[in-house]
C-alpha cells in the first residue's frame, strides 16, 4: 500500500470559493493558499458529494484577512456577495493512499 505524505495532502484542495449562480469556483489548499481559480468541473462535483461544511463567502469578514483565501480575479464584488464557502470532507489522515489520490487535484 502506498503512503500519502503530509505535504502531498496539504497540497489536494481543501476548500472551494463557489459562485452558485455560475458554478466557477476556486479552489485552495489546507494554508488557504490559491491552488486554481478555474476549479475542473470534476473538482466541483467532487465537493459538493463530500461537503463538510458549506457556508456563505464573509466579504466583511474576509476584508480583515486579505492574504486569507483570496478571491479570485473573476470574483467581482457581485459574485462574492452570492459565493458560498465549501469545505471538502477528506479522508482520515490514516487512510490509503487511494482515497486521498480520488479528490481531483485542480
């Protein structure tokens, strides 16, 4: 059986910035870093079957925290009013690699 590392986890998309009107979405790592901000239409389909937590973007919120998950450039004003916050349940950190190896990397 084959080992997933901790960086190799840290880098899979832990969260996804998600405009649902449009279905974009960014997605970002475990340090909040951006990793995509044209998520695959296999990544967002991915997260929304394994939601752990879904709440709606806090631009005002989010002003105190720049650096943190940034939006995207295609985010105006507009669409983070209506974004959603979507944490992606992963696997447990003692889990095979192929479970880890079956959330879509972009």
């Amino acid at each position: 059986m084959q080992n997933f590392s901790s960086d190799q986890k840290a880098k899979l998309p832990y969260t996804l910035l998600l405009d649902p009107e449009t279905g974009r979405a960014a997605a970002y790592n475990s340090t909040n870093h951006l990793i995509t901000d044209q998520a695959s239409k296999k990544l967002i389909e991915f997260a929304l079957a394994n939601v752990k937590q879904d709440l709606a973007f806090d631009v005002e919120g989010h002003a105190a925290t720049p650096h943190r998950r940034p939006p995207p450039a295609w985010a105006t004003p507009e669409v983070q009013a209506r974004m959603r916050l979507i944490w992606i349940q992963r696997p447990a950190s003692d889990a095979p690699a192929q479970e880890w190896l079956a959330i879509p990397a972009r």
